[in-house]
C-alpha cells in the first residue's frame, strides 16, 4: 500500500506540473455540456439530470483514453521509465498509481460539468442518489481505463495520440452521450448497446434513479471490459518481454 500510495503521490505531481493538463481534462466535457444541454435540454429536469450525467461519463471515457493512452506511450519514450520498471516493486504499485490517479483527474474534470448543470440547467438530484452516481462513474470508467493501458503499452506516442483521437468521439457519439438522452436517433439507439458508453451511461443513469440498465448493454459492458483487460496485460507483457529481455 506504501508503495501504491507513493507512485500515485509521484504521478499525480507529474502531471499537476503541467496545468493544461488539468484544463484540457474537462474541457470537452464542459464544452459539451455549454453547448449542447444548456441551449437544448436546460429546462427539463429530467433531460437536464440524464444530459449532465452524459457529460459525467464523457469524462470519464476521456479521462481514461487520454490518461493511459497518451500518458503512458509518452513516459515509455522517457528514460527514467526503464529505469523504475527494472525495480523489485514489481508492475502494480506502478499501474494501481496510474489508475487512481486516472480516476482523481477525472472526478477533477466532472467538476465543471456539475457546476455548469447546477448553476444554468434544472438538473436535480438528492446527495444520496449524487453519491451513488459517482460510485457508478468508478465502475463505469473500467473499460476505458483498460482501453487506455492497451493503447498507451502497445503503441509510441504519436500512433497512441491518433487512435485516442480517432476512437473517442465515435464511441461519445454512437454510445448517446452527445444526443438526446429521452429521444436519440434511430441509428444511434440500433448501435449504442453494443458500445461500452452505453452501459457506461446506464449505470449512472441508475444510480441516480432514472431506469435500469438493459442486460444486453450491461453484458456487452462486461465483454468490453474483460477484452480490453486481457490486451492491456498482453500490451505490458509484451512491452516488458521486447525491452527488458
């Protein structure tokens, strides 16, 4: 535990370092939410709620792309990575690090989202169902967290930065983050529970108190993230078997 607690302390000041960093975490999330919720959905509560929910997860999806993906190819370019991965630590205290600092930065970057909702929509929910929303979030950033640690181990940083940009957005827009949540499209409602936004966005929505998850979201949910658990361990072994064997 010592040791998890000081690679999270170390990263965590690594990046703080960097204050753009800290911006460009919950820049989109908030910009979507000015654009998109206040003009359209701001007063009904109950598309308002759903919408800065949306948000939530969109944090959250780009927390975990970005976090690991670009972050862990550009620390793989850096020296001083070899250097701490040939110490008798071993991988986890590194890669719990990463994740709990992943999942600081993105509670960090859903902030703007709940204070734009609360000051400029009719949103409402009570601190229980708040409480248990953001436990929903923890659960709900897996996949993509996991997605995240495949992209950064298995590519350099240029190519890691390309994907992440090239994925993010269509899993935002197929999943229904970005349209109406009580009347989203046609073609979006056809292929929105086959993408993990999607269950992503349902456990939230259920946890604070609109509707039940739908088994075929959750259970492609399931399969999203133990597929993108069983690359990320491929990813990082065979990172360490090419420069460290």
């Amino acid at each position: 535990m010592s040791l998890l607690l000081t690679h999270t302390r170390y990263q965590f000041m690594e990046t703080v370092r960097v204050p753009i960093a800290l911006i460009g975490n919950g820049f989109f999330p908030a910009a979507s939410m000015l654009f998109f919720v206040v003009p359209f959905t701001g007063d009904d509560s109950v598309g308002a709620t759903l919408a800065t929910a949306s948000m939530m997860t969109f944090a959250v999806m780009t927390g975990g792309l970005f976090t690991h993906g670009t972050g862990v190819s550009s620390d793989r370019e850096q020296p001083w990575d070899p250097y701490v991965r040939t110490l008798p630590a071993g991988p986890w205290p590194r890669l719990g690090g990463r994740i709990l600092n992943a999942l600081l930065f993105t509670l960090i970057g859903v902030l703007p989202v709940f204070a734009i909702s609360a000051l400029f929509t009719e949103a409402t929910v009570t601190p229980g169902r708040l409480a248990l929303g953001l436990g929903a979030l923890v659960v709900a950033s897996a996949p993509f967290q996991l997605l995240g640690l495949f992209i950064g181990y298995a590519l350099p940083f240029k190519g890691a930065l390309a994907v992440v940009q090239l994925i993010f957005l269509p899993m935002a827009v197929g999943g229904g983050l970005l349209t109406n949540p009580v009347n989203a499209p046609a073609f979006i409602d056809a292929i929105a529970p086959f993408l993990p936004t999607r269950g992503a966005v349902e456990l939230v929505w259920a946890a604070i108190g609109h509707g039940s998850p739908r088994p075929l979201t959750m259970a492609m949910f399931a399969v999203w993230t133990i597929a993108a658990g069983v690359l990320a361990v491929w990813a990082y072994r065979r990172d360490e078997g090419r420069r460290f064997s």
